[in-house]
C-alpha cells in the first residue's frame, strides 16, 4: 500500500461528533475492520460507505492518481472523515504537553504583552519559576515572548510587575484541534468543526 499515509483523517462517534483525528494507515484499520464507515460527500451529499461500499465507491469513481491510495486491486479514494459504528468507541485522546501544544493553546501569544509572534520569537514560561517548585505542566507554563520572559526572568509575575492575560490549563480537546488545523481541513472538516470562516477560535462548548 502506498500513497498519502500522512493525511489525517477526522473520526465521528456515531452522532456525528469529533471525537479523534487519527492517521490515514489507522483510519483505514477501522473501516475495514468493520468498525467504522467513510463519509463522504458524494454529488453533494454525505453518504456513509461500508468497506466493501467504499471499494465499490472507489471502483467507479477512480481517484486522482496523485491522492489515490495504491492498493494491488484499486486505487483506493483515501478518506478523510470516519463514521465510528454504533457500539465502537475510540479510546480517550490524549493531548500531549508539548511545546507546540502549548503555543497553540494560548493562539502564539504572549501571555503578559498580549502579542501574536512566530514561533521562533516565543519561549515557554514557568508562572511560577521552578525554583519555588514551580511544575512543569499546563496550569503553569504559558507562552511568552523573548522579551517579555527576559523582564520576567526568574520572579513571580506580580514581582515583575507583569499580569498573565488569562489563567493557563489543560486545553480542551476540540480548541487545539480548531487551532491545529490545515486550511483543506478546514475546508473538508467544518460541517463537523463549526469551524469559523475566519480560522479564529471556533469551538462552542
Ligand atoms: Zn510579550
């Protein structure tokens, strides 16, 4: 099999909710293993596709060489939404603290001046410094800015005379996933997202 396998592929529970974003190679697991089925907008409806209706599908409608999934019988159309069946969950996602993640959470703003930079001018920061027993996790780290780190330095904010824009946590699944998104994603994925048209920080709840 060869083909696109670094596409990233939407998962929906069974009342159409996102639950997960998994690879192709995983997504393709599911489906064909019966436990999920591909959706996928077919003369401008969401039809839903079995396996065996999904190969048919890709039988008659033959993908693009360059986005087919090369398989020894079929090009196959590579999904990029997943239906889970009735009784399928998939486990818990996990989100990982990580640099990156932590840049996305807080949108690549600084958390004291408020402003948006690239990733290369962003640092991560300990509200509270390690030395006082600051941790190294979600409610104690934000992103901050070279500068704004520099003046802070190795104090409290209010010893620095500095106030954090807004208190950090754990981020919600559903925001760092808006936040993460390519522009086909979400193009393909905002029926299901209530991504904005703007791309800005869509989720509801
Ligand atoms: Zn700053």
């Amino acid at each position: 099999m060869s083909g696109r396998l670094d596409q990233r592929v939407l998962v929906l529970n069974r009342l159409w909710q996102p639950v997960n974003i998994v690879g192709l190679r995983r997504a393709l697991s599911l489906v064909f293993r019966g436990r999920a089925s591909v959706l996928h907008a077919h003369a401008g409806e969401q039809r839903v596709f079995p396996a065996e209706a999904w190969l048919e599908h890709s039988r008659r409608h033959p993908p693009a060489p360059a986005t087919a999934i090369r398989t020894p019988s079929l090009d196959l159309i590579p999904p990029r939404v997943v239906l889970l069946g009735e009784y399928d969950r998939v486990p818990r996602r996990d989100i990982r603290f990580s640099r990156r993640n932590v840049y996305l959470r807080d949108g690549h703003c600084c958390q004291y001046c408020g402003r948006r930079y690239p990733e290369e001018e962003l640092n991560l920061d300990h509200v509270v410094p390690r030395d006082r027993g600051g941790v190294t996790a979600w409610e104690n780290i934000v992103t901050a800015c070279i500068r704004c780190n520099a003046r802070k330095g190795n104090r409290l904010p209010t010893q620095a005379g500095m106030e954090l824009r807004r208190a950090p946590a754990r981020p919600r699944w559903r925001m760092l996933v808006a936040a993460s998104l390519s522009g086909e994603e979400t193009e393909l994925w905002r029926d299901f997202l209530d991504v904005a048209p703007s791309g800005e920080l869509p989720w509801r709840g």
